[in-house]
C-alpha cells in the first residue's frame, strides 16, 4: 500500500494519552481532491482542520498527520463513552462532492487503509463511525451514498443481526419518543453532548437528526426510494435498531 505524505501543522496532542479506539470516515464535500488537501493543510484557515488520511476518487491514499498525533476532523461530537472524538480516533477524508457515488477504487484503497489501521491499533467494530453518527446535529458525511454494508461484510465495520423477534411491538415503539431514544443510545448514539470549550455550538440533537443519521447509515435505500421516510421512524427503524444492538452487544 503506497502512501504518499501531504503533512499538515493542524494537529496537537492527544488528550491524557488517549489510546486510538476510533475510526471516523468522512467525505470532503469539495470542488477537488486538490481543494480539499490545501484546507486540510492550511494553518491559517480561520477554523483549522485536518485528519490522518485522504483518500482521493483514484484511490491515491494521503498521509496529513501521524497516527500518534490528534487531527481536528470530528468537531463537537460525542460516540458511546468518547467526548473527545478527535483525541480518541484516526479520522479518514475520502474525496467526494457530496453527491456522487464512491468509486470502487476509492473503496478498494480505504479497505486496504482500514485493514491495517484497525488490526495495528486493535480498533473495535463498534467503534468504525461515519462523521454523521457522531454528530448528528450538524453532520451528513459520509452520506447515505457510501456503502457501509461492503464493510461491513469484509470485517471492517459493525454488521447488524436481525433476528425475527426485532419486529415485536416495533410500530408502537417507533411511536414512543422515551422508548426510540433509549434504543439510539443502546447503539452508541449521543443525544447530548459535554459542555466544553466549543460551547458557542448547539449541542444537541434533535430526534428527527438522529433518526436521519441512522437511516443514512442503516437504512441508506429511503434515500432513494422512500424519501417520505425520511427523518421518520417506523418499524422498520426499531428493527434495524435492535438488530444493531444486538451486534454492538459483542463489541468491548
Ligand atoms: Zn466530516
């Protein structure tokens, strides 16, 4: 796997020597690979940011910041038991207007990526996020156009396990606000996140954000073919939801 180095100055130490437990997948949402390298490279943007890898739609692999070092990729955001996303992850660009499907060679690269991140750092599947899962409040990357079943299927993301008893009672619970939201967080979804420094942001979710975040990742054929659903739960979400439960229950 070749890697080619494109060093950014955006990046610090990770908090309390966190260990790295996270992957973050993004798109850049950029005119060009090129654009979105320069931003990530550039120390006198008024909001700095970077990440580890960019991946572009040739699936050229960019290294930013060293594996040890914190890249500012996450933002506010909140995963399970981690608040600090950036001190805790490896955060992976992969070029893409936002619009356009992910090139199989761009995949084929971040499997390749993936597979060595994940065994060097002993990264837990659960813990294989897109940035929208994270932040659901402000995030849609890396969109419903990215295929986390082919991840999922080669070991490199969490695969649900949907049994036929995820369907008991499934419409009603969709309907209950307290019931939905204690399965969103079972799966490892934050509601809320920890008052800190970027305090000037919104820090919460609302339920239809969150519901839209997981229908992106989960549920990605609504975005072509049942846009009504959007945004709204219904049986089909509660299964899903225990079915990811169910898998995340394995996880550390
Ligand atoms: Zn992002």
């Amino acid at each position: 796997m070749q890697i080619i180095k494109r060093p950014s100055p955006n990046f610090n130490e990770r908090k309390n020597k966190a260990k790295i437990e996270m992957v973050v997948i993004h798109f850049t949402g950029m005119k060009s690979a090129e654009d979105a390298l320069n931003k990530l490279t550039d120390k006198n943007d008024k909001n700095p940011v970077s990440c580890h890898y960019l991946i572009d739609e040739k699936g050229k692999i960019y290294q930013l910041v060293a594996e040890e070092k914190r890249a500012w990729h996450a933002g506010v955001s909140k995963w399970r038991e981690f608040n600090d996303v950036n001190s805790a992850s490896i955060g992976i660009e992969l070029y893409n207007d936002g619009k356009s499907e992910f090139p199989d060679i761009q995949m084929q690269a971040l499997e390749k990526l993936l597979q060595d991140v994940i065994k060097r750092n002993k990264i837990d599947k659960c813990n294989i996020v897109g940035h929208s899962d994270i932040a659901p409040h402000r995030k849609r990357d890396p969109g419903e156009k990215f295929n986390w079943n082919r991840l999922a299927e080669l070991g490199l993301a969490l695969k649900d396990e949907p049994q036929l008893k995820d369907r008991f009672n499934a419409a009603a619970i969709a309907e209950d606000e307290i019931a939905l939201k204690k399965l969103f967080n079972e799966a490892g979804y934050r509601f809320s996140y920890s008052k800190n420094r970027f305090n000037n942001f919104k820090n919460k979710a609302s339920m239809k954000e969150m519901i839209i975040a997981f229908q992106r990742r989960w549920q990605p054929e609504i975005f072509t073919r049942q846009s009504y659903k959007i945004g709204r739960a219904d049986a089909s979400t509660v299964k899903k939801l225990r079915s990811v439960i169910r898998a995340s229950k394995k996880c550390k």
